[in-house]
C-alpha cells in the first residue's frame, strides 16, 4: 500500500513539474498558437482569420519502429533496482510483453504498461544504441515532446526530428550529463540573442540516475529561443518546431558503476525502460486550417491532411489552390491572413502561377496558363500571336501560309497578306492559273481558256500543269486527247470524239458546215408528227390552229408518246453534244408517274431513253415549260443504258424514232410546241458547225468519215455496213476488184465463185493456183461440169439423165443397159421397171445390166415386183404401189410352208387351219376343244358333263367351267370343304369350327364332331351338356330328370312317327270326323311336347329333330 502510494505521488510530482515547465514555457511565448485552443478560418461575419487546428498529442496509438526489445529472440532475463540494500528482484521478459506499442498506449498510472529494451548483459550500453522511431504521418508544429521512464533515465540520449519523410534526420535536443565528451556540444538551456535558433541544445539536467522509475523528461521546441516571442515572424523557429519524424536515441545507460565487476545479476539490472512518449504538438497548417483530417493520397495511402481554408491546398496548407495565384501564398497571421485570391483569366483558362515579376509590376501575380480558345497574355486577355480576335470575341488561327504570306500575322479580317500570284485567306494557294507556289509566290500557268476545266483556267499548284476538260490534255490543255477533234470553249467536254465508224482515231474539223436546227412549230398543221401508245397502238393527234400547237387526250392507264417526223430521224449525228428542246403542258394531268422511259431515242439496234426530270429538267404541269437535253453519253446527263461515245453515235447515225411522253396517267391532256433538234448542215449559211468530223482513214477506206472501203477491199463481214472494216478482197488473183459491200470478186481466166476459188462451169483445175491457166476445159459431152480429182483424174459432173461413170459411160443407179456394148450389143440405158415397188431413194434397186428388180418392197415379189410375197394377197400392181397385205394368220393355227410361213389364199388372204382350229386366220378352236397353242390342233376339252355348265373349255388352260362347289380341271370333283357331287353342284360343309374338328365334312354333308358335340355341323352341345365353346360340359345333376322327361316324350312320339308312317304307306280313306278331331288334338300335343322338349334341352339354339 506504501509502496504504490510512493509512486503514485512520485508520478504525480513529477507530471505536475514537467507541466509548470511547460506553462513557464508558455509564458514566455505568449504571442505563439501553440497553446490557444482550435481558431476557426472565418470570424462570424463570414471574413478571413488565421485558424489553427486543436492541439493534441500526434503519437498517440502510432506505431513505433523499435531498433531492440526484450523478449523478440526468446525470453530475456532481467533483474530490478530497487534502491534498498542493491537489492535485485528478477524475472523474464517474453515475446510481445514489453513491445514498442506501450510506448503511445493511453497512459494509466495505476496499471502502467512499459517498452523495455535487452539488458547491458546482452550488449546494451554505449556505444551501442537504441532507436526508438515515431512516424507522425505528416508535418506538425511540434510543441514538446515529454518521455516518462520506467528505468532510471538515460546518462545520454538525444531526440532527432526530419521534416519530410524522406529528409535527413536533424538533432532536436541533446541530454547527457556528459555534453562535450558525448555529443561535443556545451552544456546549455538557451540560445544568445542573435545566434542560430534552429540548432539543437545539449543540457546536463534530467541525466541522473534517480529516480529509478517515473523519471519525467519534458522538451519544449521553444524553450530558450529568443525569438518565440514573435514566433510568427519568425521563419525560422516556424521551421523549427516542423517535423514529420521524431526519433528518440538512447545512447548511455545511467549506473550505479558496479557494472565493471561483470556481475551478470548486475549486468541484467541496466536496461532502457520507457512507459510512454508524448508529443503535444498541432497538424501543421501554416493557420490555413482549423481541422486536420484523414485522407486516401493518389497512391491509395491513407494519412492526415489538414482541410484546407483560404484557398490554399496541400497536405499543410503550404500552397494556393491551382487557380489562386494572384498574390503570393503566405502562413496566416493573426493581423495578415494571406488568403489566396483567384487569378484574372477572363473564363479562358483554369490554370496559372504566380509571377513575382508581374505582381511587383501591378499588384496581381496571376499569371493565367494554357489559355483556351487561342488567348494569351497574362490575364487571357488577348488573342495568341498569328491569331486573330473576331467580332464575337472569337480568337482564329490566322493560318497564314509561311511560304505563299508576306507575314504570319494576319488583319483583323483574318486575312493574311499574300505574296504575287498566291491568293487564299491563308495564301496557301496559287491563284487560279498561277503554279510553284514558292517563297517568291506563283508563276502564270497560261492554260487555254477552251480546254480549260470550266472554262476557268487553273493549274496544278505544283508542277503547273492545267486542269483539262475531259477530252482535252497537254500542259496547257490546248490539245485535244488522241482520238478527239475541235478544241471548243463552247463544248464542256473540250473536244468531240472522233467518230469515223470506228475505222481511225484520227479527224480534224470538217469545211463547210453550218450550224442549223431542225424545227417543229406548228405553225400551219400537224407536220407529220404522230403518237403511239407504248403498246405500239396508234393515237389520234389533235391540232389546235389557235395556238398553234399538237396535242392528244389519255386512253385508259397507257403512256402515250409524241412521235417526230422522218426529217428528224435518219443519219443525226451532227446532233451529238448537241440540244433535243421543246415546250410540253400537261392539261388535267395528275402529278406525272414518270420513268426512266420518258424520252426515247430508238436506233437501229438499241435505244437509249432518260426521264423527263432528267438533266435538272422541271416536272411538267398545266402550264407550258421549256425542255432541253444534251445528246451526250456522258453519266451525269442521265441516258441509260450508260454506253460509250461510239455506242451513242451508233444510235444518231440511224436514229429511227424520237419518242416524247405525253401522257402520265388515265385522264387528261398533253400538248407540245416549238421542237428543236441542233444540228449541222453542209453548205447551210450561219455560223461554222466546227464539230463535224473529217475523218483521216487508214489504208483500204474512203469517205469523209471513213464510211466506205477503197476499191479492192470489201466490208467484213459481208452486208455489215459502214461500222464493219474493210479488208482486202480475196480473188484469188483471178480478179482486182471485187464489190465493197458484198465482197463478191469481178472473176476472170475462167473462175468463178465470190472469190474466184472455183473453175467456172466447163472448166477444171485448182482455180487457188494464182494464175490465168489454172482452169482447163472439161472433156465431157454437152461441155458438162467436171472435177479433177486427187489422183488428177477427171470426173464429168453432168452426165445426161440415167449414165454415170468418169465419163459418163455407166448406166445410172435404176436404169439398166449396156452403152459401151461390154456384155454383147450395145444397148442405151433405160429405166428398169419394177412397178413401182421399190424405194425410189434406195441403191441398187435392179440388176444395171438385166434390169431384174432386186429390192422389191411393198410386200411384193418377181423378176419385176409384180407378185404378192408368202403369206401375204392383194394386188401387187396397185397405184401408186402395190397393195399386198399380210395374211395375218394364227401361226400355231395355221399349215407352214417349209420355210414356216403361214399358208393363205393369195387373193381373198383366207388362211389354211390345222385340225379342229377354225376362223379367217385359224386362231380359234372348235367349240368343246382347246390347246391351240400346242402348234398340233385342238384337243378335245373332255368336260365331266354332270360337274360342268357344258363341254367347252378355256382355249388355253382347258380348264372347264366348272357348277358350284365343283374343282378340277375337267370339274369332276367337289372343291375342299364340300360334299354331295350332283347336277346341282357340291354344297358346303359349313363345318362349325368351334365344334368341329375340321372343316371337311363326309360325302353325306356330316361334320367330324369334337367330344359332346353333335349336329350335322357340330354346332350344339349334346343333351345334358352345354357351353359349347368351353367344350360342352356337362349340366348339374338335377338336369337328369328332364333328360328322363325327355327321353319319355321321344318314345312316345317315335311311336307316333311310326303309326304316321304306316298311315303314310297304307293310306285308308276313312271319312271319319271323330278321328280327324283327335289326330288334330294329337299334333297339337306333339307341338306342346316339342316346345317343352326344346325348352327343356338347355337353349332355344338348339333344334330337336
């Protein structure tokens, strides 16, 4: 109880010193913030003041980096001074027992918690230290720094501060009672007046042993600087009391000197002990903050910052906010608060610096940065250089071109001021017809305004060369493509393609022609034109002499057309390029359905049509509109199918229809006026039509446009007309002109043919010889065609009617004869008869000698075909052939000849039959008689006359025809499950198959029974039985009794049956009306007995006989 009492006051004694020291401290810094509780940033009237967060001790609960404690490599033993008699208590320090963090736990005097280190005996004492590191996780004002001991504090240690993380660490304070020999300082409380207060102090006191435990060390930052009475003027204590890192270095331990005995109880006895570390001290944030919060940095750390006030920023308040620079940043005073000001970019930019320079110069050091929309200055207040401001206030990149500008910067137009020959806003650019854009400006480019592009005369900026018209080329486009002609400003294209039916490429303007148009006015009637329907049907055209137009009226849904006359039609390509114009009103019409079929140009072979809003052409309507077209084939013009220059020429060349549409709908009215077709004409007065072509042919062609072939050359192919070219005509060298259209030669020396490839008639020999002997005359009769063969020889081709042969001297297939007298007098050739019973086309119809005809058809037969062949009759001199028809006869019925051919009459074709075969053609038995197909005759059928119908038979099969129920072949036998053979047929046994045991029954029609059945057709149970289809089983007992009953009754009426029967063969007439009243009452009795023997027999099924 004492003893805790002692250091519960020791403690006491000593906190309450460390705390009057500190207030002393206070005192004499009277004008610092160090004690003055947290100040907001912003008095209540919402102005700026210097703010300051709370004080509070910055290590509390932070982790601290301890470089030896006891109990980290296994239990260290360690004794206690005591102070009685040097008596020791002893006990073991164990892993985590006395760790680093009971250095800035919450402090308890009545349970104390303690960092202690290993003892001297394992190596603790100088020169071996031991540090002991506090990260403060940011900059603070560090008011004092206060240690409490729970070993006797150290003879040296030192206190250490950095002020950036990574900084070198700076002595703060030095304590040892050996100053000069430890630390090589003098032993001082203050610095002089005048001399540097940022160093560290070294003092004696708090350097003995005693007090063994609770010793108290307090360290104020201030304490002896003189210049903490004006602190915040101070820079330098204000960088002073900064620090981030607080490092405690224990250097000594303090001894009673009975260490060097080596005593290891005395050893374990001097260790540093140290039960906590504060450090009062506030968030440094240079009076920009009142509070100092928690925060994650960009790396995703978490650390303290202060909230920052004034506009300033940084994890001190150590700078203006990005945008705040317009006077320089400073630390907050009680009577200059420094706040920061926001810079002057006028809304152009969000970024600046302060410039020293600039402030000096007028007062505002926001020097804006990154100035958006192009501004620049200072302040964004004025456009960048080379820029210019708009009159929206814009700033626009002038863009001048350095090379084509006389300067970059441009007027306040935006218009740069450009060297000769550059035009553009920006001079970027040569003017139009100007090339080398260089820092002497352009050149001129000298195009030529008519092969210009637009007729707007320009270059390539670069190498010089002018934008040419399609058809025009050449540096200064003055020259009209290969394959075009008449470079003309009036032409879009420069130049018209030469057309020369495609024969040469080559053409020049043609002399004499006049520009003239073909025109259509009305003026008097109708002018030939016409209308069609696009079905081909003709439609009236009617005439309006008032306006002198032509009009026609709609026919059902059916596009109509205006058809122009022949003087439009025809060769027209003097047209091309040219202009189709009319007017066209539609009166009463819709808005037009139009198509691609609006106006049609037909030629001989293809056409080519455009809709009427083609070419930028107005969609008619009620009223009169003006319509023109451009004959070109060029794409934007619209004309499909898309074709080339030539194609579109081909169709001019024979334009065989121009086709306007009239009507668009089912109602309505059309009318047209004022046609005209431009065109050219020779020797017409006007003005010169320059784009008519005089085509330079090429070897084998004539005409102004190449149109016809020169004289020995033809067209190829033959007939094609001008477009075929021409190629010389092939003679043979038997001629030296030939027909330019047809290509057939004028022949001489005796040939023939459309290229003299051929003897004339009467001549012979290779006419493709070249030579004027190459054809002699034939040696045939009557100057005959003939031919020379491979072998040279001479065939006659025209031999008179009936001879052939080399020459002639062989009688003709047909005829017969002898005219060289071969085979015995001569005998002239004549035409064998075989009355027209031979194939006129066939070869070799008779003997050339004998005249035996030798391939007679027709049926027919003989030296002359003049009798029916065998087996066939008729009339084989018949008109215009032979009439002999085949016999037709059966031949399995018929008699043979001894080459198998069917014997008939020859005249009426009666056939001869075999034995019991009869009929015209012997294909039929006698009546009762079959097998005709045997080839012997008939057979007899043999029919059994009871089974049959009659005696006849199937003609093939011999099968008879056979009564019901009756099978076999000649029907003398029943058929399966039938009985009782007879005139009638067999009946059927109609066995019943549950109570029989087949289906074939006897020849007296009984079926074979199972047990307990009975019947004829097994069809009932036998008396006393029943349930036939399980077999007939046999009825309960008492069913005995009626079997009795019944068999009574059966006896009675068997006696009747008899007496009846006797009655039946001895008849005796009695007229007695008593015996017929009985024999009445008798049958009726029967009848009862037969119904009760039915009822008692087991079923109504079942009969009784």
């Amino acid at each position: 109880m004492c003893s805790s009492y002692k250091k519960w006051s020791y403690f006491t004694l000593s906190y309450t010193v460390a705390f009057i020291t500190l207030a002393i401290c206070a005192t004499q810094a009277s004008e610092t913030t160090h004690y003055l509780p947290p100040l907001e940033c912003y008095d209540p009237y919402g102005r700026p003041q210097r703010c300051i967060p709370e004080f509070e001790n910055a290590v509390y609960q932070v982790e601290i980096e301890a470089t030896n404690t006891c109990g980290e490599d296994g239990d260290t033993n360690f004794c206690v001074q005591t102070g009685y008699s040097n008596r020791k208590s002893c006990d073991d320090c164990r892993a985590g027992q006395h760790s680093p963090d009971y250095l800035t736990d919450l402090h308890d005097p009545t349970n104390p918690t303690w960092w202690q280190s290993e003892t001297m005996f394992e190596g603790i004492q100088y020169p071996n230290q031991v540090n002991l590191t506090l990260k403060l996780g940011k900059s603070f004002d560090i008011t004092y720094i206060r240690i409490v001991f729970y070993s006797p504090r150290p003879e040296s240690f030192a206190i250490y501060k950095r002020v950036s993380p990574n900084g070198p660490w700076i002595p703060y304070q030095y304590y040892s009672a050996t100053c000069r020999d430890t630390y090589g300082l003098p032993d001082s409380l203050s610095v002089m007046k005048g001399e540097d207060e940022s160093r560290a102090l070294c003092t004696s006191e708090y350097s003995d042993i005693s007090p063994l435990r609770d010793g108290n060390i307090a360290f104020s930052s201030l304490e002896g600087r003189p210049s903490a009475i004006n602190f915040e003027h101070s820079i330098e204590l204000q960088q002073w009391v900064t620090a981030t890192d607080i490092r405690i270095t224990l250097d000594r331990l303090n001894t009673f000197g009975d260490e060097v005995f080596g005593d290891a109880q005395v050893l374990k006895s001097y260790f540093y002990a140290i039960a906590d570390i504060a450090v009062g001290a506030r968030c440094k944030c240079n009076g920009h903050a009142s509070e100092c919060v928690t925060s994650t940095n960009s790396n995703g750390q978490r650390g303290r910052v202060c909230k920052c006030q004034h506009y300033t920023d940084g994890p001190d308040c150590e700078k203006c906010l990005p945008f705040y620079n317009d006077s320089p940043w400073g630390r907050a005073t009680s009577k200059n608060v420094h706040e920061c000001k926001p810079c002057n970019c006028n809304g152009y930019s969000t970024k600046c610096f302060f410039d020293r320079q600039l402030y000096n110069l007028t007062g505002h050091g926001g020097h804006c940065i990154d100035c958006g929309a192009n501004r620049d200055g200072p302040n964004c207040e004025r456009c960048k250089e080379n820029f210019f401001m708009r009159e929206d206030g814009y700033c626009i990149n002038c863009a001048c071109d350095p090379v084509g500008s006389r300067s970059l910067q441009c007027n306040a137009e935006g218009k740069c001021q450009c060297k000769p020959g550059v035009t553009g806003d920006k001079c970027d650019r040569c003017e139009n017809n100007f090339y080398n854009f260089g820092h002497h400006g352009c050149q001129p480019c000298n195009c030529d305004v008519r092969g210009s592009l637009e007729n707007a005369p320009s270059c390539d900026p670069v190498n010089g060369i002018c934008s040419c018209k399609e058809n025009v080329e050449g540096r200064h486009c003055r020259e009209c493509r290969p394959g075009y002609f008449n470079l003309d400003l009036e032409n879009k294209f420069g130049c018209t393609p030469c057309f020369c039916y495609g024969h040469t490429s080559e053409c020049t303007s043609a002399a004499g022609y006049s520009i003239v148009s073909t025109t259509s006015n009305f003026n008097k009637h109708k002018e030939k034109w016409s209308a069609i329907t696009a079905t081909g049907n003709p439609v009236d055209i009617k005439y309006n002499a008032k306006s002198q137009t032509i009009g026609v009226g709609a026919q059902g849904y059916e596009a109509i057309y205006f058809i122009a006359p022949d003087r439009f039609l025809g060769d027209q390509r003097a047209s091309y390029n040219r202009l189709l114009k009319f007017r066209l009103q539609l009166v009463g019409q819709p808005r037009p359905d139009v198509s691609t079929f609006d106006i049609i140009l037909q030629g001989a072979n293809s056409s080519i049509s455009l809709p009427i809003f083609a070419q930028n052409q107005p969609m008619p309507d009620d009223e009169f509109k003006e319509f023109s077209f451009r004959l070109h084939e060029y794409p934007e013009y619209s004309w499909q199918p898309s074709m080339s220059a030539r194609g579109f020429m081909s169709i001019l060349s024979n334009l065989t229809a121009i086709k306007i549409r009239a009507i668009y709908s089912d109602y309505g009215e059309a009318f047209i006026d004022d046609v005209e077709l431009q065109t050219a004409h020779r020797g017409a007065a006007g003005r010169a039509a320059t784009w008519i072509e005089q085509c330079t042919c090429p070897e084998g062609y004539l005409g102004q446009f190449c149109e016809s072939c020169a004289p020995g050359y033809r067209h190829n192919p033959a007939l094609g007309g001008p477009f075929m070219p021409c190629i010389p005509c092939d003679c043979n060298k038997h001629a030296e002109i030939c027909d330019s259209e047809t290509g057939r030669c004028i022949c001489q020396h005796n040939t023939a043919g459309d290229t003299c490839d051929q003897c004339a008639k009467g001549y012979y020999g290779n006419a493709l010889g070249g030579t004027p002997y190459d054809c002699k005359r034939c040696p045939c009769p009557n100057n005959g065609a003939c031919m020379q063969m491979a072998d040279e020889s001479v065939i006659c081709l025209e031999c008179p009617v009936g001879y052939f042969g080399p020459r002639c001297e062989l009688c003709s297939d047909g005829y017969f004869g002898d005219p060289t007298g071969v085979h015995g007098a001569i005998r002239m050739c004549q035409a064998c008869d075989c009355n027209g019973n031979v194939d006129p086309n066939a070869v070799g119809n008779c003997n050339r000698t004998t005249g035996e005809c030798l391939k007679c058809i027709h049926n027919t037969a003989g030296l002359h075909c003049d009798q029916c062949l065998p087996g066939h009759f008729g009339d084989p001199f018949a008109l215009p052939h032979g009439n002999c028809e085949e016999c037709s006869c059966y031949p399995r019925g018929t008699e043979q000849t001894d080459k198998g051919i069917s014997i008939c009459d020859p005249n009426n074709g009666n056939c001869q039959c075999k034995p019991n075969v009869i009929g015209r053609n012997c294909n039929e038995c006698k009546n009762g008689y079959w097998n005709i197909i045997s080839g012997n005759g008939c057979e007899n059928c043999n029919c059994d006359p009871t089974g049959s119908y009659n005696s006849s038979c199937d003609t093939y099969t011999g099968e008879c025809y056979c009564k019901p129920g009756i099978i076999g072949k000649k029907c003398d036998q029943c058929a399966l499950a039938h009985y009782g053979f007879s005139s009638e047929g067999c009946k059927s046994c109609d066995c019943d198959p549950s109570g029989s045991k087949g289906s074939q029954c006897d020849q007296f029609g009984q079926c074979p029974c199972n047990d307990n059945v009975e019947g004829r057709r097994c069809d009932r149970c036998k008396e006393n039985k029943f349930d036939r289809h399980q077999g007939c089983l046999d009825c309960p007992a008492c069913y005995n009794l009626v079997q009795e009953a019944a068999n009574e009754h059966r006896g009675k009426l068997a006696n009747l049956n008899k007496i009846l029967q006797d009655i039946q063969s001895k008849p005796i007439v009695i007229d007695d009306n008593e015996f017929v009243s009985k024999l009445r009452t008798v049958q009726d009795k029967i009848d009862i007995l037969v119904e009760d023997a039915k009822s008692g027999s087991g079923g109504g099924e079942k009969n009784i006989e």
